[in-house]
C-alpha cells in the first residue's frame, strides 16, 4: 500500500506497486459521501 508518509516518494512507491501514478493518489470515499 502507498505510504504518504514514507521517504520514498508516492510516484516511486507507485512503480515498485507496479499501479498507476493516479491510482495512488485516489483516495476512496465511504458509500456515504458517494450516496450524496
């Protein structure tokens, strides 16, 4: 998982996950906030 607080950065903790640059900086919204 992306670790925003690491020292490595996201973009580079990305490529070792092998996912997308924006698939780490998606932040999930609970089925509340989507129910809106």
């Amino acid at each position: 998982m992306i670790d925003r607080n690491h020292d490595l950065p996201i973009v580079r903790q990305a490529k070792d996950l092998n996912i997308s640059r924006a698939s780490a900086y998606y932040k999930l919204r609970s089925a509340e906030e989507v129910s809106r």
